[in-house]
C-alpha cells in the first residue's frame, strides 16, 4: 500500500524532499560532497521502495516529461558563446582532447563490456560519454533520450554523481606522478601546485579560505538569485517553446532525437541580447534536475538499482581510464601543461564547480575563469556526444 498517492499531495511532498535535501547540504558535510541531488535520487529510491511513494504515478510522468527539458534549456540560456574565446586556446584543445577521451571511452568500454552488461549498454555508454563531457544535467538528458530502463538508469544516475570527487581526487594525487613526464615534455620547470613547502601552514590556510570562498560564490550562483516576474515569466515559457519546437522537428526529423534539437535551439537563442539579460536560469534549472532525480529513483526498484551496480560502476570506471589516457595523452603530445589539462578533464567530468575546486585547491588561480567556461559550454556538447558515442557502439556491438 502506498502511503503518499494523491498527485497534489504527492507533488508537494516531492518539493519538500528537494527542500530537506537542499538544507541537509548547508549542513553536512558529508552531503556538501556527495551533492543534494545525489541525495535526492537516494531517497527516490528509498522512499519509493518502502511504499511511502508509488513507483510510477501521472504526477511523476508530468515530471519526467518536463523536468529535464526546462533544465537543458534553462542552463544553456546562460551561456554566451563569446566568452568561450576567453579561455584560451590550451584551455579549449585540453577541453577538446577530454571531450574526445570520454567518446573513445565510452565507444571502447561500451563495445568490450557489452556481453556482461547487456542490451542496455550503448545507451549507457552514450549517457556517461556525456556526462563525462558535460556533468550530469548530460546524463539526464541522454539517458532520458535515449529510454534506459528505470532500474538500470537509477544506478547509473548515481554511479554518475559519485564519480566527480573520487576523480578530482586522484587529479590531486596525479599531479605528482605526472609532472617530471610534463616537465620535459615542455623543456621547463612546471609548477605543479604552486604551493610553497617552506610556509606549509599558512599555504593551506590560503588555499582553503580563497578556495572555498570562491567555490560557494559558484555554488551560490546555482541556489540563489534575485528574480523579476519578467523573468519568471520567461524562463517558464521558452523552455515550453523550445520543447514543441523540438517535438515538431523531431517528427519530421525522427532520425535526430528531440533533445538534440531542443539543445540547438537552446544555443541559438542563449546568444540573443534580450535572452542574457535574464536572470535566474541556472538556479530555476538545477531546481528542476532535483525533482527529476527523486522520480528517477522513485521509479526504481531496489532490487534491480543493487542487481545493476556493479556491472555499471565497472563501465563507468573504464570510461574514466580511457579518458584520462586519451586526455593527458594527447594533451602531452600537444604539449600542453599538466595544469591546464588536469582542469579541462575535471571540467568535462564533473562540470565548471568541480574545475573551480580543483584549480583552486592546486592555486592554479590563473585557470579558474577558462575551467569554469569550458565546463559551461559542456553542457551543450556533452548531450551531442553522448548519443553520438551512443550510435557507434549500438551499430559496432
């Protein structure tokens, strides 16, 4: 029996869960790392399972039907393609070069696990190729593009949003190991942290007060805004036309799916002046990537999220290795330094917050700025690559 059944009741239920979810990160730790929108699956998963949720409801089909649309469009709508010329030239190769490391990671992984994972895998391939070029607004839309199943798509979800510390992390732990190899590569001395050992003290206290002060700034910039009717009245809207626009294309089209076009249309008109001076879509997006990930899990049986697991958390780990390769490979030959490449792979992997971090956790102050604006624009790129790595293995398996 469920407990919590009617829509109305169901969806306010579902918004309080992003509400508890949102102030358990201001307050824990251990959730500030792991993201509220982790959580928010989680407890999809959790509550669906226990019976104080259904799995499955009209409520929980409106959210998934529009959730995720608003969120690629609203997200899209900050971005300015002129600012991409910012970042530099290294920055972008090394982007470029981390964006080619997730589409032959996901190909490669996909193509050689195939036969353990099963017919779901080249849709998983594509859907981590994305996020691993975008962040996870990229899982969602590819996955949700491309129909996994709800089981197989909930653990992956969370396999997703997992795997950006652990990897900054072993950036972190890299840079020691790789530096000498860069060094000679470029005939110079590269300063790998920038840290200076004879203070150690007052280094790390530098980092950890201009570090996290700048981290919260961004963080900031996603959970909260100042908002006129104007602009509320906006945003809800063209994400609405995007959508139709995208529908009817599609149907005449159906060889592109719809997110591509709702995508491109978003990027069109993301460069309009009218459209950037509107404020609040970052905030109104990542809002609607939460309830989306509650349905996700709530649609999830427990039973199949832990029978899917482990072959997914395997997948998405080759992915990781073959990116890595690929990105520090060719960013080697290319003779681009360790630094600039290390933020552009974090960039595609966990998206601009997760680039910030780790360029300021390194005092790589001077690449704050070009991480975070690669990894905006990732957000537009990575749902083309997904299904493109999605496409190529279903038609090589």
């Amino acid at each position: 029996m469920v407990v919590i059944s009617d829509p109305i009741l169901l969806l306010t239920f579902m918004l309080s869960v992003v509400a508890f979810t949102r102030w358990l990160e201001g307050r824990v730790l251990f959730i500030e790392k792991i993201s509220s929108a982790v959580v928010c699956t989680l407890l999809g998963i959790t509550l669906a399972n226990l019976g104080v949720i259904p799995f499955t409801s009209p409520t929980q089909e409106a959210v998934y039907e529009f959730a995720v649309p608003y969120a690629i469009v609203l997200i899209i709508l900050g971005s300015d393609l002129k600012q991409l010329a910012g970042a530099g030239r290294p920055m972008i190769l090394a982007y470029l070069f981390a964006g080619a490391g997730s589409f032959v990671g996901g190909a490669v992984a996909g193509i050689v696990l195939s036969g353990w994972i099963g017919p779901e895998t080249w849709k998983l391939s594509g859907a981590f190729a994305g996020a691993f070029a975008g962040g996870g607004m990229n899982f969602a839309a590819v996955g949700r593009g491309l129909e996994i199943d709800a089981g197989t798509f909930a653990a992956a979800a969370v396999a997703d949003n997992l795997s950006t510390v652990p990897y900054l992390l072993t950036q972190v732990a890299l840079v020691s190991v790789l530096s000498p190899i860069f060094a000679r590569r470029l005939a110079h001395t590269v300063v790998t942290s920038g840290v200076d050992t004879s203070d150690t003290t007052n280094q790390a206290q530098n980092v950890k007060e201009t570090g996290e002060g700048a981290i919260d700034e961004v963080r900031r910039g996603w959970i909260e805004t100042t908002m006129s009717i104007t602009d509320i009245s906006i945003l809800g809207a063209l994400p609405l036309l995007a959508l139709w626009i995208a529908r009817q294309l599609a149907a005449q089209l159906p060889a592109i799916p719809e997110v591509l076009w709702l995508t491109t249309f978003a990027i069109v008109i993301a460069q309009l002046p009218i459209i950037k001076r509107l404020r609040g879509a970052t905030v109104v997006s990542y809002f609607a990537l939460h309830v989306f990930f509650i349905v996700l899990g709530s649609s999830s049986m427990l039973s199949e999220v832990v029978k899917a697991g482990v072959p997914i958390f395997t997948l998405m780990i080759a992915i990781l290795l073959l990116h890595m390769l690929v990105a520090y490979g060719l960013g080697w030959l290319a003779r681009i330094d360790l630094s600039t490449v290390s933020v552009a792979s974090q960039a595609a992997i966990g998206g601009p917050g997760s680039a910030l971090a780790l360029s300021m956790a390194m005092k790589w102050n001077q690449l704050v700025t070009p991480g975070v604006i690669v990894g905006i624009f990732g957000y537009a790129l990575g749902n083309y690559l997904g299904f493109a790595c999605a496409w190529l293995v279903a038609t090589l398996v």
